[in-house]
C-alpha cells in the first residue's frame, strides 16, 4: 500500500513540490512562539496550535504547508525563563520575506496561521497587508483563538475567564496532540483568574464571546505581568477542564473554518507580481 504523501513542503523534494503548486496554488505558513504556558506545559504550545490546525486545514482543503515558525512577538512573558522571541518589526519582515519565497514558486494564496493567539496578530496583519499590495497575491491571517471562537466556547466547560493563557483550550490542544508535554499533576487547581476591569484589559481582541464588550488596548509589562501570574505559574485561566477529546474537536473545528476560507480565497482571480530576490 502507498504511503500518504506529506503536505509539509520541508519533507517533500523540490520536484514534488513544483507539481503540488500546480495542483494547487494555496500555502498555509504556521507562526507560533516559544514562551511559558504554565508550570504544566511545554514553551511550544503555540507552535502546536499552529501545526495541528493547518495539518487540518491542509488535510481538508489539498495545500501544503511550510515549515512552522516556532518565534513570535512574545515580549509580555518575557520574565519567565525559556521565552525567545522576535521584536514586532522582525517578525513582519520575516513573514513578509516567507510570503515573498513563496509567491516566487508560484503560490498565490497564503494564509499566516497564527498559533500565538491574539499576540502575533498586529505584525502578522501588517505583513499580510504589505505582501498582498507588493505582489497581488491573497494572503491572509487565521488565528487559532479567534477564528472559531464560538465552536470552541461551545466545547469548552469551565466558566468565563477558562479560555485564557494555559487554560482549558490551550491545555485541552497538548492533552490531545502532545499528551508527553503536559503535566497536569503541575496545572493550577484553582478557577480561573478573575476577569478584569475593561479599562485594564490587554487587547482589544479577546479568546471568550463572553468578555465581549468595551475595550482599549494596555500593553502587557512583562514584569507585572509575572507578579500578576506568579502564584499560578503564568497562567491566566484553568486548566483543569481540559481533555485530549475537546482538545481534538477544537483543533477540527478551527481547521474547518480555515477551510472554508480557503475555499472562498480560490473563487479570486489575482495579478501576480514577483518579488525581487533579497539579498
């Protein structure tokens, strides 16, 4: 029986890879972080969300992938020992310098599946807008908490504030995929921490439906922000609701929903425009 053939670019040859572009012109780039996700898991869960939501993207819609980006803008967790990331301005040069590898083989529709939920959203956004004015080409970003929102908080459990940094979702996604990289045992055991002032909140944006509301943006200070988690061990919500089954339905559902917007992205038609090499 043949093997399935990978849709991760970085395990195909360049030959293989130049027939899939003609078959299909759609590439999902996974963009996550390497920062704390609580004393309970590991530093690359956002990396995972990435990775698991576009293998199920790209399993439904017959995309390749590109390699996972495992640096995002993490500079709130910045206290905590073990988080490297990139400064805003880097990580929009980077994806826009991705972007532009691929526009040059031929893609034509690129998607930034953003796994540092909510954080890498403002430089992934600026990137998509620049790559799509300099090339012509579709590109878009697609957020693992915001882009099936309610299809999560119907699967979730615990009471509002659960969905947070480490909480029931994110948990839930390791329990399910990288089962070896959690440690419940270590996870808070009390409720999630409480929901804040609107005036205090972190973003405009939030993972809940039911935080939805009045809102301004207050950058996170990194040391406050440790001052704030500590007792919980950097987490913000809980952790405790979490399943490896909830994990796996949550994973479908935000693939689904990168489906379908990739099924609407093929209906346009596009002028390319191919980047110069950098040097």
């Amino acid at each position: 029986m043949e093997k399935p053939q990978s849709n991760w670019i970085h395990e195909l040859t360049w030959r293989v890879v130049e027939a899939r572009i003609k078959r299909s012109d759609v590439v999902l780039v996974p963009i996550g972080a390497t920062e704390q996700h609580g004393e309970h898991a590991a530093l690359m869960l956002d990396t995972g969300w990435a990775i698991q939501s576009s293998v199920a993207a790209a399993t439904m819609t017959d995309c390749l992938i590109a390699p996972p980006l495992h640096y995002g803008w993490s500079y709130g967790h910045m206290a905590f020992p073990g988080t490297v990331g990139f400064s805003a301005a880097t990580l929009t040069q980077v994806a826009v310098e991705i972007g532009e590898c691929l526009v040059r083989h031929g893609f034509k529709r690129i998607v930034f599946v953003n796994g540092n939920r909510q954080a890498n959203v403002p430089p992934l956004e600026i990137a998509a807008a620049k790559l799509q004015l300099d090339t012509g080409a579709f590109v878009a970003v697609a957020d693992c908490g915001l882009i099936a929102r309610d299809d999560v908080f119907k699967l979730a459990e615990g009471p509002t504030g659960t969905l947070g940094h480490a909480g029931e979702s994110e948990t839930s996604m390791m329990l399910a995929f990288y089962p070896e990289l959690v440690d419940m045992k270590l996870a808070p055991p009390d409720r999630p921490a409480g929901v804040s002032h609107p005036a205090l909140r972190q973003g405009h944006l939030t993972l809940d439906p039911r935080l939805e509301g009045n809102s301004w943006f207050v950058p996170r200070d990194p040391a406050e922000f440790y001052q704030q988690t500590i007792e919980r061990g950097g987490v913000v919500g809980d952790a405790q609701p979490a399943t490896a089954e909830k994990g796996a339905q949550m994973v479908r559902a935000i693939g689904r929903r990168i489906a379908e917007g990739i099924d609407a992205a093929r209906s346009k038609k596009l002028t390319i425009r191919i980047p110069d090499i950098r040097v």
